[in-house]
C-alpha cells in the first residue's frame, strides 16, 4: 500500500491524501505538480523514473468488511526531503530529460 508522503520533497510544500498536485515515481519519491513540471522535467532525482498522478485513497470503507480508506489507513506523516542538492538534481535531470521515462 501507497505510503502517501505528506510534503512535496524538493519544496516541502503540504500535499494532503486528497491532493491532485501530488505526483510519484515507482519507488513512491513524492513532488508536487509543480516541482515536477518546471524542475525535474518529470525526471525522479533518485532513480530517474517518471512521474505518475498520486492516486487519491478513498476517505470512507465503502466495504466496510475490508477495513479500508484513509480511516484504517491513515497517510504518513513523516516529512521526507530529497538527499540531493537543486544543483546535483539540475545535471541529473538534464542528463536524461530528453529520454522517454519507458527508454530510461
């Protein structure tokens, strides 16, 4: 199951369970929309993936008998920050950007 991050780990802006601005790559690395658009060109700074929308985990368990949704699992709460500097992310990013994620 999805840790769903609690922050964006470049700008450290909140990205709610709810929040649509929240993107991932396979290994879960969580930016926001924004930081992935205009920074990482949709470039993971960790393992060089791409991005995926974040999916949104329902608030309810509309199957009660499986104990899901946000209430029998709650989002993290443990706040991550990418280990790289923004100058080590922009030679990463721009070592690879022009590669589609699925030739990286």
């Amino acid at each position: 199951m999805l840790e769903l991050r609690p922050n964006c780990e470049l700008c450290d802006c909140d990205l709610p369970p709810q929040s649509p601005e929240a993107r991932i790559c396979s290994y879960e690395c969580t930016y926001c929309k924004n930081c992935v658009e205009t920074i990482l060109h949709n470039v993971c700074p960790t393992c060089g993936g791409g991005f995926a929308l974040r999916p949104i985990r329902p608030q309810n368990a509309w199957r009660a008998e499986l104990n899901l949704g946000l209430g029998n699992h709650p989002a993290g709460t443990n706040r991550k920050h990418s280990k790289f500097s923004l100058e080590d992310i922009k030679t990463h990013v721009e070592r690879i950007r022009d590669l589609k994620p699925e030739e990286r």
